[in-house]
C-alpha cells in the first residue's frame, strides 16, 4: 500500500513531466533546492502545503488533485499549460 507522500510524488512528477518542466525549474520556482523537490516526488519527504499550493498555481491546477491516488497519466488531473514562471 502507497503512503500519502508516495500518492503525491507520484502526481508531481507525473504533472511536472507532462507540463515539460524540469525539477531544477519547479525547485527554483516554489523556492527550494533541488534535492529538495526531488525528495518530494520519490515520497522521501512531505510536501509542506504551502509548496504544494505554490506547485498547483505552477501547474495551474487545484491542490487537492495531487492527493488523488491512480491517477493516469494520461488524464488531466491538471490544466497544464506553458509558462514562464518557472524561469523567474
């Protein structure tokens, strides 16, 4: 049985990867090193909910999608779209 933090990696990098961003640009985005968000997509680490928020606007989507579990890759669990901000 997944934990919690396994659901959640799973769903941002699926999101991430589908949105064509690299960990290096979500981490810089949402304030954080890279090690950091990389331990957040393996489930080695909790997601604190304000970065999770912060990922969802990246993402454009709502927060609560990223705790869903079986989620294809396939649907959309978010509005994913290009956008700069990663790059600020």
């Amino acid at each position: 049985m997944k934990t919690m933090n396994q659901i959640v990696g799973e769903n941002l990098k699926k999101t991430r990867e589908l949105s064509g961003f690299t960990q290096e640009q979500v981490a810089k985005s949402i304030g954080v090193e890279r090690s950091a968000y990389s331990n957040y997509e393996s489930g080695v680490r909790e997601v604190p909910f304000h970065l999770l928020e912060k990922i969802a606007d990246l993402f454009g989507c709502e927060a609560f999608l990223l705790f869903e579990d079986n989620v294809e890759a396939d649907n959309e669990i978010c509005l994913l779209y290009t956008s700069d901000a990663a790059d600020e």
